[in-house]
C-alpha cells in the first residue's frame, strides 16, 4: 500500500492512540481487586433479593437488609475487637 506523508502521519498517529489505549486498559486491569462479598447469601436468598428489589427498589430493600443485620450483630459481643 503507498501512502504520502499526509497519510503516513495519520496511521502513525492512530497506531500511537491505538498503543495508549491499550496501556491504559493493561494498567487498569492491573489495578483491579478481587470483590469478596461481605455475606455469602445462598442461591434462594439472593434470588429473593432480586425480586424484592424489583419490586421495591433497590433502596428500600438495602435499608431493611441493613437493619436486620444492623439488629442481628448487636446481639453478639463485638466490644473486645476494637
């Protein structure tokens, strides 16, 4: 393929861009954590989680959940881990 310089300039630049983009998703990638799930809810639960958050919302169901465990671990001594 014959390019001019015009069109030689442009592919190199594409190739640079093309290079940049690529660095920067290897060092995203590089700075991923795995995400470890604070509570292990089961398959059954999970799927109930869904359903109420579709029919509820998203918030609303966050909110009980939270203060059903919230009331859940204030029945456990957690005053020598501090």
């Amino acid at each position: 393929m014959k390019a001019n310089e015009k069109d030689y300039q442009k592919y190199s630049d594409a190739i640079d861009r093309i290079q940049e983009g690529n660095e920067a998703m290897i060092e995203l990638f590089n700075e991923l954590e795995k995400d470890n799930p604070v509570i292990g809810f089961n398959g059954e639960v999970m799927k109930s989680i869904s359903q109420a958050k579709e029919k509820y919302g998203e918030d609303v169901i966050d909110q009980k959940i939270n203060t059903v465990v919230a009331e859940m671990l204030s029945w456990l001594d957690l005053t020598d881990l501090s």
